[in-house]
C-alpha cells in the first residue's frame, strides 16, 4: 500500500493551485451562466498575496 503524505502548500504550489481553482469552478460558473466569478477572475499575484495569511 503506498504511503500517503499531506503537507501545507508552499509558495511553489501556488501557480498549480490557481490553475486547480479555475478548473474546479467551472461547473460553477455553468450553473450561474457567468464566467464572472471571483474565483475564475482570481489572479497569481492574490493568491500569492493571500497565502501568509492562511
């Protein structure tokens, strides 16, 4: 059975995590016929600006 690790995403892991964001509310912004959500409009650098405080 392989072993499984969690660990707190580091500042590296930020691009991938936006990019995971935007695929996971599309279906979201299909139910709402917008694509004007914050979360698809959400950019690296707030993201990034967010992550100390989390």
């Amino acid at each position: 059975m392989a072993k499984m690790v969690i660990e707190r995403a580091g500042v590296e892991d930020l691009r991938t995590i936006l990019e995971l964001q935007y695929l996971c509310y599309q279906s979201e912004a299909k139910l709402f016929h917008s694509p004007d959500i914050p979360p698809l409009k959400q950019t690296l650098e707030e993201i990034e600006e967010e992550y100390p405080h989390v």
